[in-house]
C-alpha cells in the first residue's frame, strides 16, 4: 500500500498513523458495507479513497455522493488561473484532474460514464433531489451502470446528512444503489449518531446493508435478525423511534392542562413499550445489535491515531443577557425567532470576543453562527478594526469560486516577516457551509456567536480546526446569555451530545474488544442504554418516574427481577429557573410573567 500510495504516507506521517491509516483502508476493503465513523479531522478520506481505489478494476471506476460544498474542498477544484485542481484523488491516488468529472446533469454523467479516462465519478447530493424527468433519469443511469458492473466502490461522503428514509434525495439515492452491482459501500462520518442514534440505522439502510437486505452473491445475513424483522423494528419498531407530538387539530381544541396532561399520558404509554421491548432482549440478541454496528462501523479517536494530539478545550463565554429582548407573540416557531434575536443581540460581545485574540497578529480565528445576516454583521464589526480584507463571510449566498478562494487564503499561515500581507485572519461561515469537509488547522480559536440544536453539528464545526494535522491546543468558545433559554439550550445541547457520544464510543469499545471477551456483552448493554436515553430524551415526566424507569430499565437488562411496574408519569411540576424545564413550559412561564 505504501508503495502503491506514497502521498498517504510521506515523512510527516507518524508510523501510529500510518498503522491507522492502514487498518481503514484494510476495513473498506474487505466489507461489502462499511462506514469510517473515526472523530472529524482524523483522516477518514484518505482511507476510503485509498481502499476504493485498491478494489478498482482496470475500466472500473469509484462513484462519489457528496454535499455539493465539499466538491471542490475534497474532489475537484480551480485555481486562481481556472486551471482544474484534483484534490484527493489527486493527492493520495496520483490521478490527474482529467481522471475526475463532476456530474449535476444527466449529459454529464453520460459523459463520465462513457469516457475512459474518466475514475471519479464526483456527484453532488442536490443532483438527487427534486422532481422531474431528468432527475428521475440521474437515478437511473447510475442504476444502469452498476448493473453494468462500471462502479468498483460507492463512497457516501457525510452520510450522516442524508437521514430521512421518506425524504425524496433519499428515496433516489437508493433507487441508484445496486446494493449487488456495487460491491463496496463506503459510508464517512465523523459523528455517525449526529442528532439521534435512528440516524445510525438510516445510513445502513442507504448503503443497503446485507443485514437487512437479501443481495444477490455474497452476502452476511444473520437469520436471527432478521426472523422476526427485528432489524427493520430498530428499537422497538417506528412507534418508539417517533418523538411524542400531539396533533395541530388536538392541540387547537385543547387547554394547555389538557396538552400537558396528554403529553404525559404519551408518554407513559411510551415508556411501557420501551420496556416491553427491553425485555425481548436475551444475551444474544444484545449482542447482535452490537455486532451489527461494531461491524460495519470503524472508529477511533484522534488520540488513538495519534498520541501527541494537541488537546481541545471548550468552555463557555458567558454574557449578561440582555433586557430589551421582546417575546414572540406566537407560540408556533416561538423559540427560532428568540434564538435568532439572541444572537444578533450577542454580536458586539463575539467581535470583543475576537479582537482578543486577533491582537497576536500570527493568530487565525474561525467563527460560526447560524445566521447569515449575523455573519455579515461580525465580518463588517472586526474589517471595521482591522481593515477591510482581514475577514471573509461564507454563507448560502457566496459563490463556489469565491468561497473556494476565502477557503484557500485562509489556510495560509500567517508570516509577521513575510512582505506578503495575510489575508483573511478570520473567517465567519454560516453553520451548515462550515461544519462538514473544512481543514482549517491553521487557526487554533473557534468562536460559536451562537449554536446549533444538533450537538453534532456544533462538534463539526468546531473539529474543522482541530485537525489530526493540528499542530497547536486549540480552544472552543461559545458566546452564551447566562440565565436564559440560551444558557437552558447550551445545557441540552451538551446533554444530547454525551448521548451520542456514548453511542459512538460503545461502538468503539466494541472495535477494541475481543469477540470472544465476556465483557462485550455490558457494552452491549452500555449501547442499549444509551439508545433508550436517545429516545425519552425530552420526556417531561417527573424525576421520581425517570428514577423507577430507570430502575426498571437497569433490572431488565442486568437480568434481575422487575420490583414493581412503572406508574403513569405525572406532568412535572414548573421550576423557577427557565433553564430547568423544557422550551414549552418556559416560553408560559415567560409569557405570564
């Protein structure tokens, strides 16, 4: 492999990466279905392009689905002469930027598919979404050419993005995956749980996973599985994978004591299903769900590739919130339009934020927010001090050309010495552009004006600066009002992060762990666990049912007799903090207030 791929292993990778490196592109290689879930910023790419790239017959080529603003991040760029840039395929395999098409039309992927010079297939995700005959002709000619046996590899890049099994992007990405004709699926994600474990279970499902599909050749299906449909009731079945909602027609109709009492009778009803299906779980079976994602995903921490890994500290900038904040007038979107104020209202306080560190003229700072008008805001605050240039905005409006060109001055260091002026100290992107695909580990600051309710989203985010590459500790700053719903969000966020986090590091212990070692079987249990919280997450049962829940859930799953059945929870009681109950409690008590 090395000598096959010398620009994955040159003088500056460590032989502790190099082994790491190694083992993915060994695990893609010999798996019909396999994702690199490895932390964000530890080198999953070069794995997977490698591994594809090993499989790949003469006349064969890799087909790539990926965000349309990764493309020219990873697959195919420009230069400032127009020229084609190949980026990893280019870096990694040694193919030319002509080896590489990127295709949104169907004429372009005609063109790819016929050209014999052409490998990379580059496809965006968007190509896949909307209606029409040529979007339904996109699917189609893809499908056409697996069957063709023209596709060595499929790579997913971000898979966790695509997570709605009903939404119309995937229905045809699926539709052009033949789970046979492909014969290796290659999913990448950094945080595979992101917003909810079920997540994990849609990406096996886009990748078609032997386990759940019957594929024509060889194929892994385990009967046990799939005898009862287990694998396709993930958790219990659709029922318990739903959050509990009351519907618009019940809630028009109804008090808000009745809506509170009707929410907790969901509830209540919810808790006894989790438990009824906890119960179903023998050894076995607790281990089959852990196999079947301990299997097919592969993850490591930064550390466990390497060692020396400078650390990541986060922590909170906490402001005094404002007093002029209006509330919504209507309870439909209430808390979005709160969250937006707040973060307009928390500006002045992320450009100080930032000068601070600006003020060491070698420093590089990347900032997030969800708002484009708020980044446009901190931008014009910060070229304001320092002069126009210092700071470049990324947001749904910015041209690829010139988003490639901020992304691609950003990156240089800065050199006080140097004739040449540094461009672009700063860089403000809107979260959905700057939380997947970015390498800026020039810059050791992320400022978050504000954040995301997916924890995984901000984690992105904030790992497009702490790299495997990095070289210096980098530190993670949130801007957040104290004792508001801003600082009661920052809680839950973090909340659903350890969740997830706890999903994920099951899976790799389970790397990690023998077979055959008897502890497997309490991270198979640590894994349940886990899934159960992801689920009753935002319950507003009392603490005393979440106790005996608890409880219940901790007996049947240590194999102990269950003392007593749960009760029916009651509605908790409202607390005096904002930042102790849920969104909705908090917005009535505020609008009685």
């Amino acid at each position: 492999v090395e000598q096959n791929y010398p620009g994955a292993f040159g003088p500056t990778v460590s032989n502790t990466q190099k082994e790491a490196q190694q083992t993915g592109i060994r695990f893609v290689a010999n798996r019909v279905v396999s994702i690199l879930a490895d932390q964000p910023g530890s080198g999953k790419t070069v794995q997977a392009v490698i591994g594809a790239d090993m499989v790949r017959n003469a006349g064969q080529k890799t087909l790539v689905i990926t965000p349309g603003m990764l493309v020219r991040e990873n697959w195919l760029d420009v230069d400032e002469n127009k020229q084609p840039i190949a980026k990893a395929p280019g870096q990694f395999c040694g193919h030319r930027a002509d080896q590489i098409s990127v295709c949104s039309k169907p004429e372009e992927l005609e063109e790819a598919i016929t050209n014999p010079e052409v490998v990379w297939v580059i496809v965006p995700m968007s190509a896949f979404g909307g209606k029409g005959a040529k979007k339904q002709e996109f699917s189609r000619m893809i499908s056409s050419a697996s069957q063709e046996n023209l596709f060595s590899s499929l790579i997913v890049d971000e898979i966790q993005t695509i997570k709605k099994p009903n939404s119309d992007t995937f229905k045809k990405i699926a539709e052009a995956i033949n789970a046979h004709d492909i014969p290796h699926r290659i999913g990448l994600t950094g945080t595979p749980s992101d917003n909810n474990p079920q997540d994990i279970f849609s990406q096996l499902t886009l990748l078609r996973h032997p386990i759940l599909y019957d594929n024509k050749g060889p194929r892994q299906k385990t009967p046990t599985f799939n005898d009862d449909g287990f694998a396709k009731q993930f958790l219990g079945g659709k029922d318990l994978a739903k959050p509990v909602s009351i519907p618009k027609y019940w809630r028009d109709q109804s008090t808000e004591e009745e809506i509170e009492d009707r929410t907790a009778e969901l509830w209540g009803e919810k808790a006894q299903k989790i438990l009824e299906w906890v119960k179903t779980l023998d050894a076995e079976r607790k281990l089959l769900i852990l196999d079947m994602f301990s299997s097919t995903y592969l993850r490591r921490n930064k550390e466990d590739i390497r060692p020396d890994m400078p650390p990541k500290d986060r922590h909170v900038v906490e402001l005094d919130p404002p007093n002029d904040i209006v509330m919504p007038e209507s309870n439909l979107n209430w808390h979005n339009s709160l969250l937006k104020e707040l973060a307009h209202k928390k500006v002045p306080a992320t450009i100080k934020e930032a000068a601070s560190v600006l003020a060491n003229p070698v420093n590089k700072i990347f900032i997030v927010t969800k708002h484009p008008d708020v980044a446009t805001e901190i931008a014009n605050g910060l070229n304001e001090m320092y002069g126009e240039g210092t700071v470049g905005v990324v947001s749904g409006d910015t041209k690829d050309v010139m988003r490639s060109k901020i992304s691609r001055e950003f990156k240089k260091p800065c050199d006080p010495m140097s004739s040449d002026p540094c461009r672009f100290r700063a860089v403000v992107y809107t979260m959905k552009l700057g939380m997947v695909g970015l390498n800026f580990d020039v810059a050791s600051t992320c400022i978050f004006n504000d954040m995301d309710w997916n924890p995984s989203n901000n984690l992105q985010a904030e790992d497009r600066i702490h790299r495997i590459t990095s070289q210096n500790p980098v530190d993670v700053r949130y801007m957040v009002f104290n004792n508001s719903y801003d600082m009661e969000m920052y809680n839950r966020v973090q909340k659903k992060e350890s969740i997830n986090g706890g999903v994920v590091d099951m899976i790799r212990k389970s790397n990690m762990t023998d077979k055959n070692d008897p502890a497997r079987l309490e991270i198979a249990n640590d894994f349940i666990r886990y899934l159960i919280e992801s689920v009753i997450i935002d319950t507003t049962i009392s603490s005393k049912e979440q106790k005996l829940f608890n409880k219940e859930i901790e007996a049947i799953l240590s194999g102990q007799p269950v003392q007593q059945p749960v009760q029916q929870p009651v509605q908790q009681p409202v607390q005096p903090y904002p930042m102790q109950q849920v969104a909705s409690n908090w917005y009535a008590q505020c609008k009685h207030a």
